[in-house]
C-alpha cells in the first residue's frame, strides 16, 4: 500500500502576526475575501488595504479593484515582493495600486468596523522605523502573509520536515523518508503556480503505483535492487534556501529529473551552478531571479553519470551543490 500526502496548506492567519488594536470587523484573510467574492457573491469592503505582497494578495488587489473596491495600497514587510513580477504588473501597476515595500502595519483604528491603519516603515531587521508612520482610510484589511503546509499530520506519522519549506524530506520519486508514504503539491513545498502543483500531483500518484507493483514485485522475489542505489544528496548552498528533492536515488530517478528550489534574494544576471562531487554539471544563466518565483533545474540521468564515470567516482554516496554564482 502506498500513501499519498496532498493536504496542501492554510493561511497565516492575524494571531501569527501581533498587529495592536482592537478587533473589528474587516480584517480577513486573503482566502476567506476569495470565498465571499467568488462563491458567496458580497463584496468585503469599499476601501482596502492589502498586506502582504505573494501572489494571493496581489491577485486579491486586482480582484477587489475589478469589484469596484478602491485599493489604497498593497504593504509588504521584505524589501521585495513575494509574488511573481508578472503579477505585480498586471495587478498593481495597470491599476495604479501602490506596493509598499519594506512596509507593515503598526495600528488597527476602529472599535466596531475597521476604519483606518497604520503603515510604517521598517529597518533591515523588519522592525517598525518611528516617525515614519502614514495614515491610510480604509474599512477592510486583507491579509496575505504566508501559507503554512498543513503536516500536522505527516510530522505525527513520523515524516520528517524540512525546517525551511515545512513540508516533507523527499526524494526522486517524492517519496518521504516513510517507505511507501510520498508527498506533493502545496503540503510539500508552497508553489507559486497550481501548474506546477499539478505535475508534481502526476509524479507521485506514478511513482506511488510503481512502489505498489514493485513491493509486490519484491515480495515474491522477482526483483531486489534496492540495497545496491548510488545516492546523490543534494546541498542548497549560497542563495539557494532549499531544494525538492533533497536526495536522488539513481537507479530510480527518470532519464530527466526536476529539482526545484527559490532563491531568498534577487539576483539579477547571476548563473545557477549545479556541481557533482566538486565537478561542473551545469551553469544555467538567469537575467532575474527572486524570492516569489520557483526555479528548477533539470538533471540528466546520463549527465550525472558520465561527471561520476570521468571523475572515477565508483562509492555509493555523492554531493550535488546547487547555488547562485553572481557575476
Ligand atoms: C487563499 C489561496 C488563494 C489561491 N489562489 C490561487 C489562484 O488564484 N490561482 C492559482 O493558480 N493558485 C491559487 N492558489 C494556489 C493553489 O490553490 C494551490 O497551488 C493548489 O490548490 C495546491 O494544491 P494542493 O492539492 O497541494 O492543495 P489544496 O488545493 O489546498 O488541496 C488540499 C486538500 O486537502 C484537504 N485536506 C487537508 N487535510 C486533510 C486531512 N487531514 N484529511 C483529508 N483532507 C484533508 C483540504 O481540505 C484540501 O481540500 C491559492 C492558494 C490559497 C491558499
């Protein structure tokens, strides 16, 4: 039996975040304003202020702009935005919505309904800079800081995290470090796009069906290879925050294999190197690189291969960098 964990996961909500004031009516989640829109047809509020810079708050201010909502501003703690460059152009900029960086809310006014709030500029450490308060009317604020993969569960089942996506270790075959227990899509690391999301959904349901045929393959003897895999673990180094999967099992993984990780700076005209046991695989050029956008590498199975053949590596157990090399 194989399990396949796709929980996907859940906002940060206004508890995680310690903004003062009362608590009036107003402040939602990005999430919950997408179902009163959508699916319940109300309109939260007539003027808006967004926190929070990923994709979801950028969607929402186009989203509540286009409801008739006025947008005053969308504020943003980092000194760049977590969501794609596409986004904040075709969400904030044709709309003429402002994006705040380096930005957060310091006060909430309003005892009954939300009535106002209070943006300050914050210091290299996100700490709120006195003095630089600014004052925005509003009657609704949206937050949209953050998901957090729903692993309540697969940390109970004994999978282990990693402590920067908060989803599950895995490997080529996305299976977690439980024999038989793979993980995918949101739970596993949060995606900037759902179509992503939906190929990884393919990979595991396929390399799911295969543990479930090879275990039975095994169990009457007709095939034992496990024992004898070369394993390629897998190191994020400078400027590279983590990558999925953190280790290969060459026997397994397929001729090309995805590996995708985020960057937490921006870079702009720097190479992503990827070096096997110190040896140059590949150096992929990329004119931008940020936070808010996933990137990926493909490996070659015969690629990696011929670097271990020619380096004369013959052990069982190698070291794949990947990093950012600015220029
Ligand atoms: C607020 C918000 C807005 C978004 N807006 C967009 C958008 O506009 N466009 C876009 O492309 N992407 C959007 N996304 C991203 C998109 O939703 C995700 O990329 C995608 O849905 C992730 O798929 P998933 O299958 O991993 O998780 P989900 O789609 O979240 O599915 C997980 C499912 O598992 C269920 N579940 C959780 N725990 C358990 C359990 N213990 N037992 C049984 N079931 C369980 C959940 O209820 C849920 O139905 C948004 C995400 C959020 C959070």
């Amino acid at each position: 039996m194989a399990v396949i964990l796709a929980m996907g996961c859940r906002e940060r909500s206004r508890g995680a975040l310690n903004i003062p004031g009362y608590r009036p009516a107003g402040i939602y989640s990005a999430g919950t304003a997408q179902r009163l829109v959508n699916i319940e047809g109300y309109l939260p509020g007539r003027r808006v202020v967004i926190l929070g810079s990923g994709d979801i708050g950028l969607i929402m201010a186009r989203r509540m702009t286009l409801e008739g909502a006025q947008v005053q501003a969308v504020a943003e703690l980092m000194p760049y935005s977590g969501g794609l460059k596409r986004n904040i152009v075709q969400c904030l900029d044709d709309y003429g919505i402002p994006l705040k960086l380096s930005h957060t809310v310091v006060d909430i006014k309003g005892k009954e309904r939300v009535e106002g709030i209070m943006l300050a500029r914050v210091d290299e450490k996100s700490r709120p800079i006195p003095g630089t308060e600014e004052f925005y009317e509003c009657d609704t604020l949206l937050l949209s800081v953050g998901l957090i993969p729903e692993n309540e569960l697969s940390g109970q089942m004994g999978v282990i995290l990693n402590p920067v996506t908060s989803g599950p270790v895995v490997n080529e075959s996305l299976e977690t470090n439980l024999e038989g227990v793979f993980a995918c899509g949101n739970v596993l690391h949060v995606h900037d796009l759902v179509d992503f999301v939906s190929e990884e959904a393919k990979a595991a349901g396929k390399n799911a069906a295969y543990y479930v045929k090879r275990s039975k393959y095994e169990a009457e003897g007709e095939e034992k290879k496990a024992s004898r895999q070369t394993t390629i673990w897998i190191h994020p180094e400078y400027g590279v925050r983590y990558t999925v999967p953190s280790v290969l099992h060459m026997q397994r993984m397929a001729e090309e294999q995805v590996i995708r990780f985020r960057v937490g700076n921006e870079y702009k005209n720097s190479v992503i190197r990827v070096e096997l046991d110190g040896n140059l695989v590949q150096g992929r050029k990329r004119p931008v690189m940020a936070p808010g956008e996933m990137e990926q590498v493909k490996l070659k199975k015969k690629e990696l291969s011929a670097v271990l053949e020619k380096a004369g590596r013959t052990e069982a157990a190698h070291h794949l960098v990947i990093r950012v090399e600015e220029n």
